[in-house]
C-alpha cells in the first residue's frame, strides 16, 4: 500500500487579500471618518450666540408668572403631590 501526502497546498497571499482584516479594519476607520464628519459639522453649524439681553427678558418673565399666581397651581400641585404622594383635595 503505497502513501500519499494528502495535505492541500497553501498558497501565500497577501494581506489584504484577506476578508476578515477589512472587517478588521473598517470599525476604527469607521469611527475616525465619523469623528471628522461630526467636528466639521460642530464648526460650521455654531449655535447662535445668547441674547445679550437675557438677563432684563428672565426678569420680565419672572414678574408676568409672580403676576398671576393661579397659573402656577397646576406646577405646585404637581410638586406637592411628588413630594408627599398625597393628591391635593379639589
């Protein structure tokens, strides 16, 4: 009975012949191509400056809530009821 090596031949190929290393490679390119994208939208698309006003407005719309105090029962309520657990009496 006569052997014969029955072992397949490997042939060396190069690396990025290889498909499992693309996979390899294409989450941190990925993410580095993301992190570009998101900086260049952060610097062209600024959020507007805030008023510079904003202080005299917050006032005025402190003063037209204190103004009429019924419009703040439904927030009190609220408040008082996740604090206590008690339902406010109608």
């Amino acid at each position: 009975m006569q052997h014969t090596n029955m072992t397949p031949a490997t042939e060396s190929r190069p690396w990025w012949r290889y498909g499992h290393v693309w996979l390899v490679i294409a989450g941190p390119v990925l993410v580095v191509v993301a992190s570009f994208i998101t900086a260049y939208l952060a610097i062209v698309g600024q959020d507007p400056v805030v008023d510079e006003d904003y202080y005299r407005k917050g006032l005025a719309i402190n003063k037209t809530l204190s103004d009429n105090p019924a419009s703040l029962a439904p927030a009190k309520e609220a408040r008082n009821h996740a604090a206590t657990g008690v339902k406010a009496p109608q």
